[in-house]
C-alpha cells in the first residue's frame, strides 16, 4: 500500500496497522479539491493527528478526557480571558509560530510573546514619565534608544509598554487600581530616545484556575514567569517589534511557564541609591535603573493582534 504523504520511511509502515493507514489516507484524500494551502495544512495536520493517535495508542478513556479538556477550554473562553491561546504559550506553539516570523538580522532585537495583559490605548506620556499611578514597587529608570539595523537613530517611535507591580498584578487583573496603571505610550526623542519610570517587576503566575493549570499541575510543572517588562515598539517602514525586558536575576528564567525567554532580552538591573545624582526628578529612596537599546528591521509596520486577554 502506497504510503500517506508524510509518513516517512519504514517505521510507519512498522507500526501503523493497515485499517488506520487507509483512514489517514482517506481523510487526507478528502481534501483534494480545498485551496492550496488550505489542504496542505489540513493533510498534514490529519497525518500528524492520526501519527500521534497511533504512537501513545490513545485510548477511549483518553480520547474522552481530550474532549472535555476542550470543551472546558472553550468554556472558561471569554473576551477577557483566551484560555485557547494560554495552551498555545503553554505548549510552545506561540513562540514557534513568533521564530517562523522573525527570522531577523542578528544585530535586530529579538522578539517574545504578546501575553494576554496588553490592552490597546494606553495613555500618550512625556519623556521621563512615571507609568505606577500609585506606588507599586521599586522604582526604576528605564531607558535606551530606538535604533535601525546600522545603529542610525529612529525619531518618533512608539513604545508601548506595560508590566506587573510588586503584587505581581497587572492593571487589567488589578481591580483596585486605575485601568492606566504601569501602562503607557511614549514616543522616542529627535536622537532616538526614550526614557520613563516603572518599578522592577516581579515573577508572576499565569492564569492556573483552568485547564491549562490543571495539565501544569498533572505534569508537574510550575506556572512561573520570570520578572520583565513588556514593550510594543512601532515606526513607520519598521517592523513592529513585540518584546520583552528580562531582568536578568530574576527567578525561573531556565523554566518559564511559556517558553519565552530569549537570552538577548536579559537586562541587568542597577541598584542606585536616593544621592545618585543620576535619579530622575521624583524618585525619593533607593532606585534602579536598566538600559535597553531597541532595533527595528525595516519593513512594514503592522499591529500585533490584540489576542484577548485573561483578566
Ligand atoms: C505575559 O507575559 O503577560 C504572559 C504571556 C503568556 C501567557 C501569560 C502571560
Ligand atoms: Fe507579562
């Protein structure tokens, strides 16, 4: 029997029993006359489905706890919270998909996860602004420059940034803060700048009381973030740049719930103390700063999708 596409060599034809090679084959055939891409990736996902059925030698019982889990994903699914996309992270899926995209020049920041806690419309603040509406944690300076690939300055970037307070909370998961709280949107200065105050963020847990928690916990796994700060950066002819800043002391960077850790995103953060005389206007107590320079790729600037958030 001729082998399904995607099976490959003779350990297929060693463990799938010939009933369950025809069905692949057929389900396979049945998408003959989709669009083109659209029978590629629904062949193979039929022949990888079909594979890994036959590899665990799923059982009914199996089979049946793997619908429920899907049904309560789609359950506990709302628009404030895409328990769907929490497996994507959880599973790797999100940054395979990101890698895909991004294949960039080296000297390019590398880019990391969305998350669920980016709401669009975070307020417009002025150079050295400080994102905490109230006190949430250590202060810190953070600054650096928007950069092209030839290290030439790029005036008028928008960084979008948002991060966790010393609660671990974001604002949309932070009843009793206001909704613009350690969230906000600055534009770079005429030599590429940029510069504001947040606080040092925190480890953090993602959302555990669904399904995708149940599975952390049934394999043993912990729900841990390691501390960092998030940054959308937007410029015209640029790619827009999704990424992170790492603190790189942070706890759980060699085993992030996500898998979203990339080794040039780690950042020292510096502590300084009140009589620096580096501290920013505002800053009373110890503080600690970090520097992260940003490079764009040229390209077309497009918005990440707002993927819906799990408050
Ligand atoms: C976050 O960093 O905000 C995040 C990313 C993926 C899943 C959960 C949280
Ligand atoms: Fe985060």
């Amino acid at each position: 029997m001729r082998e399904p596409p995607g099976y490959r060599g003779t350990l297929a034809a060693e463990i799938v029993p010939t009933p369950q090679h025809r069905i692949t084959e057929q389900v396979v055939s049945s998408f003959s006359d989709a669009p083109p891409r659209l029978r590629e990736v629904m062949s193979a996902l039929v022949e990888h489905l079909h594979r890994f059925v036959v590899d665990v030698r799923l059982t009914p019982g199996e089979w049946r706890e793997a619908i429920a889990l899907l049904t309560a994903t789609g359950d506990i699914t709302t628009e404030e919270r895409q328990e769907f996309i929490l497996w994507s992270d959880a599973l790797g899926v999100s940054m395979l998909v990101d890698a895909l995209e991004h294949e960039l020049p080296q000297s390019a920041t590398e880019s990391t996860v969305l998350g669920p806690f980016f709401v669009p419309g975070s307020p417009v603040r002025e150079y050295g602004a400080n994102i905490a509406s109230q006190p949430a944690g250590e202060p810190t300076w953070v600054s650096g420059r928007v950069l092209t690939t030839d290290g030439d300055p790029i005036a008028g970037a928008e960084l979008d940034v948002w991060q966790n307070g010393a609660n671990e909370l974001y604002a949309v998961q932070d009843p009793g803060v206001p909704e613009d709280h350690l969230r906000a949107r600055f534009t770079t200065r005429g030599d590429g700048t940029y510069g504001f105050i947040g606080v040092r963020p925190v480890p953090y847990r993602i959302p555990s009381d669904g399904p995708v928690g149940r599975m952390l916990q049934a394999t043993g796994r912990h729900p841990w973030r390691p501390a960092h700060i998030h940054l959308i950066v937007r410029a015209p002819g640029y790619r827009t740049l999704t990424t992170h800043i790492f603190d790189s002391t942070s706890d759980h960077l060699d085993s992030d719930a996500v898998f979203a850790v990339k080794p040039s995103l780690l950042r020292e953060f510096v502590r300084r103390s009140p009589d620096d005389p580096e501290a920013p206007p505002g800053i009373a107590g110890d503080w600690y700063s970090v520097e992260n320079d940003l490079v764009l790729v040229a390209g077309t600037a497009e918005e990440p999708v707002d993927d819906g958030r799990t408050a």
